[in-house]
C-alpha cells in the first residue's frame, strides 16, 4: 500500500476531526497536503481504496462489509 494513502486511512479511522489533506499534513510529518492531494485525485475510488486496506488488514472470507456514516442529532446530550 502506497505511503500516502495508509497514511490518510490512518488519520480517518483515529482522529475524528480531522478530514482534509491539511490537517492530516500538519499531523503526520511524512505527509504533505499536496502528496495527499495527487493520491486521492488520482484513479481510485472510495471501493477500490476500501478493499485494498481491508485485504491488507485483515483475513476477508466473504459477506459484507456496510459503512453507515449518518451522524444522529441528539439535541438534549450534553458536550
């Protein structure tokens, strides 16, 4: 897996305020916003990217993998 592209899954699963190639540059030194750039304007998409990381991760046998990124209000929890 290329450099650039373990690094922005990284900073997307551990830090959850962070989302631009800004900020996960000023995180990571080995990262610079434009590497991250050029990588994700390249030929990928979100499935190919997923499978890669997920094959490289972990032992896949099969089923199904579902992402749910809906973010629920909860007006009356406090901060």
């Amino acid at each position: 897996m290329p450099e650039p592209l373990w690094i922005y899954l990284m900073a997307l699963l551990y830090f959850t305020k962070i989302s631009t190639c800004l900020s996960i540059a000023e995180v990571f030194a080995e990262a610079s916003h434009d590497r991250l750039t050029r990588m994700l304007n390249g030929g990928w998409s979100g499935q190919t990217l997923l499978g890669w990381a997920l094959r490289l991760l972990f032992r896949v046998v099969g089923g199904y993998l579902m992402v749910d990124d809906t973010v629920v209000e909860k007006p009356y929890a406090s901060d």
